[in-house]
C-alpha cells in the first residue's frame, strides 16, 4: 500500500476533504456515471421534452393519454423498462396536476429520452416519431 495518500502531501494524513475529492476523481473515470455524464442526461432530456411539449402540448387529457397507452403497452408486453414508462407518464400526470415533478424519478426513460434526442432530436423512438417536433 502507497504510505501517501494524498498527492499533494508527502503527508501519509490529510484533510478529508482532499482524501474524498481524490476518491471521487477516480471514481469518476471508472464510473459511466459521473457528474458530466448525468448533467449531459438531465440538459438533453429536458431540451428534448421542452422540443416534445412545444408540439405536444401536456395538457391533464393528453398526459392521461400517454399514461393509459403507457399501461397498455405493459399489458400487451410487460417489462421493466415499461414499468419505467408508466411510472415516467404516470409521474408527468401527477406533475401536471400537483406541480410535483414525479416523473423524473424514473431515471432510466429519462435516460432513454435523453440517449434518443441527442442520437437523433426526438425523444420518441424512430418507428413512433412524427418528424414534427425535433427541433424548437
């Protein structure tokens, strides 16, 4: 075991402070998700969803449409990343109505909608985008 541990220091001890900036800088290189990686996801997703909500419109109707087509989708082909969905459309419901930001709980479709808008300007997969809200 190295007798430094901090590399500013020949010092063997140093500020906590030091010791955990140090283990978090080299976490982050070995993590897929360190702090740039998820502001990138949060920037790209909420880019893509004010994109989708300029031509989409969330209104209470259409966020309880998304949530019903989201659970028939689950019933037709359950998984977790449907799960996911319905929790994400489910919460963009209750934000709607409470103004609590529920859906983003739902990490991995916020993951996905972000992956997609920044591969191709739609948060909606290629087979169900229409071409007419990708860009503000």
């Amino acid at each position: 075991m190295n007798s430094t541990i901090c590399r500013r220091s020949s010092s063997r001890f140093c500020s906590l402070y030091d010791f955990f900036r140090q283990l978090d800088n080299a976490r982050m290189g070995k993590m897929d998700f360190g702090i740039v990686k998820i502001k990138r996801i949060w920037q790209n997703y909420h880019v893509g969803m004010a994109a989708y909500d300029h031509c989409h419109s969330p209104t209470v109707t259409s966020t309880l449409v998304a949530f019903k087509s989201e659970v028939l989708e689950f019933t037709e082909n359950p998984s977790t990343q449907e799960a996911w969905d319905i929790l994400h459309s489910g919460g963009r419901l209750f934000w709607k109505l409470t103004g609590i930001p529920l859906h983003l709980m739902a990490w991995p479709t916020v993951c996905k909608h972000s992956v997609r808008y920044a591969n191709y300007g739609c948060i909606r997969s290629s087979r169900n985008c229409e071409g007419k809200c990708c860009s503000l």
